[in-house]
C-alpha cells in the first residue's frame, strides 16, 4: 500500500469496483505517451445505485448534494486506480475536474456542492490534488442524477495500457 | 483510401465539407507538438440546415435525438479530416467527446441520445474511437439545436498547421 | 512589457489581480511537463462584484451578457499572466474555451454572448487567440453569474511551478 491508499484508509474510503460505463464509451482513455488521463462523467453510484436523484435544492438538500457530489469523486477515483495498474501514488496532478449539478432554475450554490469532490481530492492527494475547475448547473442529467464529474489527470510515469 | 476512408464507405458516410464556426473562433486547434486536436462544438448541421431543433424529448424523439448526435459526430469526423490533412488513419485516440443534450427539465436520456455519437466513432475507428465521455443535459443550445458536440483526439504523427 | 502586454494596453484594459477562486480549488493547473494550462471556470467579476447575474435575454440583455463574457476572458488572462510568471507573450497558443451562459429555456444566442470572449483572444494573441470553442446554455450557474468562463492553453516554453 502506498501512500495514497493508506490515506484513503485513514479517511475510511474503500474505493468500489470501477462504474461501468452506462452506455458505449469506455472508463478512461489515455493519450498515446500515457501522462493524461481523461475519466469519463461519474454518478453517484454507491453499491448500485444512486445515492441522490432530482435537482437541488428542492428535491435534494445542498447537503446531500455535495455528499453525492463527494461520491461522483469517489468513483473517479476507482477508475483512476484502474488506469494506474493500482497504483494511484502514480497520479502527479488532477489537471482539471468538470462537475454538472442538477438543479433548479436560478439555483446558484454550485461551487459549495463540487467542493465535496475538491475536498477530497486535496485530502487524498495534498498537492498533486489541486485542480482546475468548472462547476456549473444543468436542468437534466443521465439517469436524473444529482451530480456528474468528470475529470483529467497526469501521470508520473507514462502507463501502457 | 485507408482503412477508416473504407469503413466509412462500408458505412455509407460521406464526410461534408467541416462547418464553419457559427462564432469568432477556429473549427479546431492543435497543440503545439501537434499532438491533441481539440475539435469546437458542433451542431447537427446536415446539407446546410440543421437536422433537428428544440428539446427532447417534447420536440424532439429520443430517436431523431439520437440522429442528431450522430450528426454532430459526422461533422467533427469531417474537422478531423482537415486537422489530419485528409488522413483520418492519423488519429491514435478519440481521448474524449463532450455532449450537450437540449433537455426538457428533468428528461434523464442523455446516455442513450449521446450513443448516437459514440457508436458511429467504435464503427469508425474501432478501438482508436473507444473514448471517455460527458453527455449531459441543457436549458438551451446555440440555434436551437438538439445536440452539441464537441471532442479531444490525439495523433499518431504530429501534424504542422 | 512584451508584444501582448502592449496590446493589452492599446486596447485599455488593465489587468486585475487574478480573481480567487470561490471555493475548494485553484486558480489554474499546469501539466507535468508544464506545456498545458487549465485554468478553472471565471466569473465576470469586476472590482470584487459581478458585472450581471441572471439569465440572458430576460434579466440580462444580450450586449451586456456579451461584456460578461468579455470580463470572464479579462479575469482567465489575468489567470494566465500568473501562470507565465506575468510573460503572455509565452502562450502559443490558446487550445480551447468553454463557455456556460446563463439562458432563458430555449434561448439560442450564446455564441454572439460567447463572441465578447473570443474576439477579445483573437485582438490580444492574434494566431495565437484563435481557439477551439464550446458555448452552451445552463439553468443555473454558480452565484447566479450570467457566464462563466473556461480555457485550455498552451505554452511557447515550459514553466516551472
């Protein structure tokens, strides 16, 4: 285990089988040399289902959207384990992290909703989890979802898929 | 003719001419190795006339929705013929496609219209199309539009602009 | 002062310190090999205060939310002045914007809006400015803001962090 699993561990964070993609596009892509990684949009899927569903606030409080958002995050994560062989000690930076928040018209609380996926993505990598950002609301999303987040990553060292 | 020229043959696509923006900015950009092709968001533009308008699925079917991401995709295809010079067996990876659905509030099937577009790019490529994805949902599109869709794709070989 | 810092003040537009992000973020990231630069979602604050909110056209008219889209530009360059260590001239090349408006449900007009950020690239980097573009509507933006801004850029000479 490296450092970045023994933080997940203190956090208490046991990373899910990677989501299946729910439709015909793939986890991540890798550039050709291998140093970025791009994961596809994440829902909050928890042991198989979604942990919220409808905009917020009214039909899913600001709370319990950042904990759904904090899970979209949790699931990038499990893809980021995948495209690193295991290894996530091997990302260098979250490059930049896009986060959809399903919500009611005029609705403006979006960054506090996405920092449950920026919280913890200082938390588990420190430095190399400082990212770009574009957090922003939609009337409708895949499955009536809460939140979808999307993410790129650099690698340290090039991985061959 | 290469083997992607063939298989769109096989497929009875014939690329248009790539649109022009609608706006002030580039159909696409590369970096400055030459290695990552950024492709604008395209709108189903077909013949000169857009494929479909208004949101799905009210205005809109699922299906026709789904004709119009296909749509879009043939398009970007169409930028990427000329960000390859032609040769669209350049293209290593299709790292990354963003696809913005024109929803009713609360319509969940952005998946299922956005395969429109993902399926048409593993016919074409095979696995240089497998690629991650964000297809959400939107109050409103440029010209009204169903689908926008924008895509990342990286090169085998450099290209010089 | 180099080429675009004299650009910049031919066209009178003086720099402010780059906004600080509103929540668990930062400002911009580089890749590893410090070629590329995202930088996160700008809003159109200007002198600490949003210059509209609300959606365009009905609470914000269109010349005005194309000046929003202009200040986020204003706010992302002086993102990107930090990022070159306050050298622009060290862009090469700006790869992609992505644009959220602020949107009346069915407004069409979001690349004229988009068009206040893009012309103003195209003034400052000249080839340089020309750019890959996603301009979308959004029910909801964060601090109810009319737009917010994204870029993706590349540099002439890698920077060290």
């Amino acid at each position: 285990m490296g450092p970045v699993d023994n933080t997940l561990e203190r956090l208490g964070i046991t990373l899910p089988a990677a989501p299946k993609p729910v439709a015909a596009y793939v986890p991540f892509t890798q550039s050709h040399g291998g140093h970025l990684i791009y994961v596809s949009g994440q829902l909050p899927f928890k042991d198989g289902k979604l942990l919220t569903t409808g905009p917020a606030p009214s039909a899913v409080t600001i709370e319990l959207a950042t904990e759904a958002a904090r899970q979209c995050c949790i699931n990038a994560l499990a893809v980021l384990r995948d495209a690193t062989n295991g290894d996530l000690d091997q990302i260098a930076q979250i490059l930049r992290i896009g986060v959809f928040v399903l919500s009611d018209t005029g609705f403006d609380g979006q960054p506090k909703i996405a920092n449950g996926a920026s919280e913890l993505l200082a938390a588990v990598f420190g430095n190399a989890g400082k990212h770009a950002r574009a957090a922003v609301g939609a009337n409708a999303l895949p499955l009536n979802a809460t939140v979808e987040l999307e993410l790129v990553a650099e690698l340290r060292t090039p991985q061959k898929s």
